[in-house]
C-alpha cells in the first residue's frame, strides 16, 4: 500500500472511529471500559479467541524472500491460490527432499 493511500485509509478508520464513539453514551462507554479491564475476561476471551488461518504446525515454515522472472512467476501466481505451496513441491521433486508429514517420496 502506498504511502498516500495508507494515510487516507488511515485518516478514513479515524473518522469512523471518532463517528462510533460519539454515539456510545457515557455510561455505556464506562461498562465496556469496565468489562475490557476485567481481567477475567480478557483471560477468557484470550482463552476462546481464534486467530485466522491454521494452527502452526511442529515445523513451521520460514518466510524467505527469493527473487523470480517475472514469467516464471506469472506461470504459477495464474494457478491461483497455493501458488507458494506449487512452488515447494516442485522444489521438493527436483531436491529428492521428504516432506516430514507425508510418506512421499518425491
């Protein structure tokens, strides 16, 4: 994202924000500053919150940065989603490497 468009994407959620708060009433404002302090809850919400995406696994990958031809890069961004996941297993046929979580031989 650009520098321009963060800062109006910025200055947007500001104004939004300003725009909510100015419609919560006071007493409901202190109820949910109350609730959000309460260390019970948090503990609980921590607890039961989900973050987006699967579980880390026993060996995570590790993010890398590997400059490609933009061809070769077209080639497996038009496949759509798993792109990266493509390129791993072509890594692992031409290596001979073992995915740790599956019995295949490549």
């Amino acid at each position: 994202m650009s520098d321009h468009k963060f800062k109006a994407w910025k200055e947007d959620l500001v104004a939004r924000v300003k725009a909510y708060a100015a419609t919560v009433a006071s007493r409901e404002d202190a109820a949910l500053t109350k609730a959000a302090l309460d260390p019970g809850k948090a503990l609980a919400y921590a607890f039961t919150m989900r973050w987006p995406g699967h579980p880390p696994g026993d060996t995570p990958k590790v993010q890398v940065s590997i400059r490609l031809s933009a061809d070769l890069l077209d080639y497996f961004l038009s496949g759509g989603p798993g792109w990266q996941n493509r390129i791993e297993e072509i890594l692992r046929a031409a290596t001979g490497v073992k995915n740790e979580h599956d019995n295949t031989l490549y």
